[in-house]
C-alpha cells in the first residue's frame, strides 16, 4: 500500500496501534492504519495494489482485489486541543470529550489522568476511543473505586496531543457521580427538518420514559394540537451517552410551518431515587417552507350558493374580507369580478372565508354565465403580511362534501380536575364555526358548557350541577372511560356537520377515602392512602410530601420516614410510637406539593392525582 507513490512505512506506520477491522478469522473488512508521523498536508492519493489470488487482498471465494487509487485530504489544524466535557454512566466510566482527533499514543495512556488527585492505574485496555467518536472521545472504565459520591476533580494532562502533535493545556474539569437530587431539565430543542425536532436533557433520563409519546405535546402556531403526528422517538448517541439525547419523529412535512410550541413533562432521571422533572414549554422555529396557500375551497353544505374558500394559515381579516381581491370562473370560461350581489363573510378564525353569491347563480356546475365553476383570490395576505406563494390562485369547487366534516382525532383526548370539576380537552381534524354540547359526552353525560379554541374543543363538568352526579359517575369509571361525538349539530366553516365518533381518555387518578387506614405497631406505625387506580412506582420517592398527617389527639404533626407504592396504595411509614391505636389521624393532601401519577398508559403517557375540595380538607381515621 502507498501515499504519493511511496510505502506507506516512509510515513512512520505504526503496526502495534493499526488494526485490522471487523476481522473474523483469516478475514477483514478493513484496517485503520496510524502513523508516528503527520501525512502531508492537503491532498493525497492512497493506492492499493493488485492482490493476489491465495496469497493478499482476495476475499472468500479467492478472488483478488484489482489496482485502485482514492483521494483523500489531510486538513491542517493549528491551536491547542480542548475538552470539552467529560461526563460519567455512574456505571464505573467516564468519557472525556476533545474538540478534535487525539493522539492514540498520548490520549490512551492513562497516566495522563487524573481522577481526585490520584492518577488513574487502570489496565491500558480500559482506556479507548469510544466506538463513533472519531478519535474525539476517550472512554476509560473500570473507575468506580476511584470516583467519589458527588462532585471529583478531573484533570487531564499537558503532555496529551492532538493528531497534529499540538499539546493540550493542563485542564481540570468537575464530574457528578452516583445519586443526585438535581431535577432532569431540557436543555435544548430545536427543529432538524420538516419532520424532526432534537431535545437534549442536562442528565441522563430513563430512555422508557424518554421515548414515550404522551410525554410530549406539541402545537402549531395557530395553537391546534398536532401531537398525534408524532410517530416514534429515537435516541441519539453523543459521546458515547444514548441517555440524553432523542429524535421526535413527526410525519413528513409537519414541521413546516414558522413556529411551534413543545410541551415536555413526566421524564425521570436515572438516579436511585428518581428524580420527575418540571413541566418545560418551548417554542421552536419551524422550517417555514409552507408558505401561504389555498387549502381547499367547497360549495357550502347547507347554502346551494355560497362557497368556502379554506387557507393555510391566519389571515388578516381585512385583506380576506375585500369583496375586490375574489374573481370567479363562469361556465363560458371567463375569469370575472365577483358580482354586486355577492358578499364576502369572514371565519371568527380568519382561516376561511364564505362567498355567497344570489339565488339566480348556481355552484360547482354549469354552462352559463351565472355558473360559478372556479373560485379564485388574489392580493390577500396573513396575518404576518406574507402573500400567497404565487400571488393569485383559482381553482375548482368540491361538491363531495358529505363526509368530510371535522371528526376525533384518535388519542388526544385529556382529562383534568379543575378543583372539583372536570374539563375533557379533545382535537378535532378541523375547527368548528357552530359548536353545539349536546353532540359531545363523555362516559354518555352531556357537558355543562363547551368552547373551542382552534381544532380544539373542551368539555367541562360542573361539580355544582345536579350535585355533582356527573362527576362521581366519570370518576368512577376507574382509569378510563370514553370521550364520543353522538349528534352532528355542529358544523365547521362549510357547513359540514361534524362526524360521529369516539376514543378513550384516561382518568387522573382520585383518593378512596373509605378505605384509608392507619396502623400503630412495636417495629413502626403506618398509613395508607388509596386510591382508585395502580400509581406510578418508579418515583415513589418524590410522593413524600404530597400528603400532611396530624394526629389530633396529641396536636402531633407526623413526618413520614419513607413511602412506598403497593398498586393502588401509597404507604406511609412512621418511627414506632409516632401514634397509639386509638388516636385519631388527620390526612389531608398538600395543595403545594403533589407529584402522584397513574401507572404509564402506553403510549397516551400518565396522568397526575389532582386533590379534590375534600382531599384538601382532609379525613380523619381511627388508628387500629
């Protein structure tokens, strides 16, 4: 093999670090070869000889390689290398990360570390490059011992070099190791493509719960829900760690727009006592790509003259409303002005609008000049002043209307209590311009009052109604029930009646207060709070202080000394002697502090324990 036309040992091969890739056996697919020198800057050409059948470079079935060259360039870099991390799998490892290929002689040596003051002793096979990292990334195991619970000191020496023998300067740098009560938080998310947005976490997170759906809502600008476009995340190995990294993958196109808000929330660290992060809300930069377009344009389902004209985006209301910016196509095939019968009406969301023409004209079909066969627009913009992609557009009119009205979108429904209510919030695939209540139940009860803000509608049940009927029967449903559309009295901006339908939503989870108990025995005392659904147990730890026990026959304030998760019980434990049977114990839940969750739903997520008027109140048991 050859550089240049010379032996590729004139450039100071180094045999003892070049191997063979992939090798099995007598085979490879490859070598990485090193040398002890730098190779000449700028462009080269590697040669690889004929090989010989038997003998060199043949393959499996003995049939030799023939004479090839390749380009490739050697870049020059200047400076000193940096680190720029180093980070731990509080597993035993830690991964130094350069900004740049190291030096495999220098960056290998583990005595150019040091770990707390002591300098690393390892076997030289603990210390690598991480598989992927270019030569950027050094993994050293076998640590543990080493490393401190909490804060050590890394320092990594100055006699390391680049690939371009440029030294390093003397660096230390601080490493967490083992339990930490630091919250999981995102530190970056940001949009790739159209159907890809990257979140970073400042710690390693449970992949399971990091790669689950619900986890996530997304919305558009216009505040529509679009979550149920997300298809799957993947995780993304950075230096070595896949705990920190994840890929949301929307279907093509969805992320096209200007700008969209992220919800994340529910994610947990990898820490012994896990650790639940605070909800965190972002707004992206899209791609922008879609610009302003006409969507669709129909005949009216309830008014045989009038025609809708649907855009892509807000509009400004008064461009959308200028009689002037709107032609049509007649059935003789002229493009004229609107006539001076027609008016023009607005969507209350300004992404429609409807043209009703007078009696005499007829839509969609036609051979006269009173037939309207094309709607078109020009001159209008949205509401950020942007203009249609090409200025003007006409197009034809859809009569086939009869299904197309908005329905459920499948597994966006979400319930929550608000105080003793309870609100139901569901996606349609399109908004409505008459909303009636009585289309919608849930569990099979009409709401007390709806609206509708965008594609979504919400429901809510008033605890102050029918004394609360409605709520008990939906709570005691269990962990889920359904949210349906059984009339189609509403319509969207057609005249399109919405579709019939249904799809689960899960309940948070609530208290069973008559089957609360307190027990006082010799090894320690204990309360049970229970509840109508299994909870999560995964960070049963943060539930320490999400209820307030007192003992009011003393006037004692208990402090729990650790909590635990049986199912659907939460059990509290206390020192010996914390109370005596007979004692009445106060339990009330803690307005400031809840963090109990159901069991993960699939890919729908959790639901979080939202104490009632009479959870915060509290109940009284008697200890037995």
């Amino acid at each position: 093999m050859k550089i240049n036309k010379r032996s590729i040992r004139n450039y100071g091969l180094d045999t003892s670090n070049s191997e063979l890739k992939d090798q099995c056996g007598d085979w490879a697919d490859g070598v990485d070869l090193y040398f002890d020198s730098i190779l000449p800057i700028g462009d080269n050409t590697f040669t690889i000889p004929d090989g010989t059948s038997g003998s060199k470079f043949d393959n499996g079935a003995n049939i030799p390689i023939q004479s090839q060259s390749k380009s490739f360039t050697v870049e020059s870099i200047s400076g000193k290398p940096q680190v720029e991390s180093v980070t731990t799998n509080n597993a035993g490892t830690i991964y130094i990360k350069y900004n740049r290929a190291m030096d495999q002689e220098t960056a290998l040596e583990p005595g150019n570390y040091k770990i707390n003051g002591d300098t690393v002793n390892v076997d030289s096979s603990y210390v690598t490059f991480d598989s992927g990292s270019g030569d950027s990334v050094v993994k050293i195991k076998n640590v543990g011992s080493m490393l401190d619970q909490g804060t050590n000191t890394i320092l990594v020496k100055n006699n390391i070099e680049d690939t371009f023998q440029n030294s390093i300067s003397q660096t230390s740098m601080s490493l967490y190791y083992g339990s930490s009560s630091q919250k999981p938080s995102v530190t970056s998310a940001s949009v790739l493509d159209d159907n890809t947005i990257r979140v970073k976490f400042n710690k390693d997170v449970v992949r399971s719960y990091a790669t689950n759906k619900g986890n996530y809502t997304i919305t558009d600008s216009e505040g529509n829900n679009i979550s149920y476009k997300l298809n799957n995340i993947n995780t993304i190995t950075v230096d070595g760690n896949n705990n920190r990294t994840f890929d949301l993958k929307f279907d093509d196109n969805t992320l096209n727009g200007s700008k969209y808000n992220l919800t994340v929330k529910n994610i947990i660290d990898t820490e012994a006592k896990a650790n639940v992060m605070d909800d965190y809300t972002t707004s992206v930069s899209g791609m922008d790509t879609s610009g302003l377009s006409v969507t669709e344009i129909v005949k009216r389902a309830d008014n045989d003259h009038a025609v809708t004209m649907f855009f892509s985006k807000t509009m400004d209301d008064d461009s959308i409303s200028n009689k002037s910016n709107y032609v049509f196509r007649d059935g003789t095939g002229q493009v004229k002005s609107l006539p001076g019968g027609a008016t023009v009406t607005s969507s209350y969301d300004d992404k429609s609008v409807t043209i009703e023409f007078s009696s005499n004209y007829t839509i969609g079909s036609g051979s006269s000049s009173t037939s309207v066969i094309q709607l078109g627009v020009k001159d209008v913009v949205d509401q950020d002043g942007n203009s249609l992609d090409l200025g003007s557009y006409i197009g034809d009119i859809s009569t086939d209307y009869s299904s197309d009205g908005p329905g459920l979108i499948s597994g966006t429904s979400q319930m929550t209590f608000s105080g003793d209510d309870i609100k139901v919030k569901v996606s349609l695939t399109g908004s409505l311009d008459i909303l009636d209540m009585n289309d919608f139940r849930v569990d099979g009860y009409t709401p007390d009052s709806i609206f509708s803000s965008g594609n979504d509608v919400i429901l809510t049940y008033k605890s102050g109604v029918k004394n609360g009927e409605k709520i008990d029967a939906i709570k005691n449903c269990g962990e889920s029930t359904n949210v349906s559309i059984v009339n189609s009295n509403s319509v969207d901006s057609a005249g399109r009646s919405i579709r019939t339908g249904s799809t689960i939503v899960y309940i948070p989870p609530t208290t069973k207060s008559d089957q609360f108990t307190a027990v006082s025995s010799s090894n320690n005392d204990t309360v049970n709070v229970v509840f109508n659904q299994s909870l999560d147990k995964d960070i049963q730890n943060q539930y320490s202080d999400d209820f307030e026990f007192k003992d009011t026959t003393t006037g004692k304030t208990l402090s729990p000394t650790s909590v635990s998760v049986d199912g659907k019980n939460v059990v509290y434990k206390f020192s010996s002697s914390s109370f005596d049977k007979g004692d009445t114990i106060k339990i009330s839940a803690n307005s400031s502090s809840i963090n109990i969750r159901s069991e993960k739903h699939g890919n729908y997520g959790y639901t979080t324990y939202s104490p009632s008027s009479d959870d915060l109140d509290g109940y009284t048991v008697t200890a037995k």
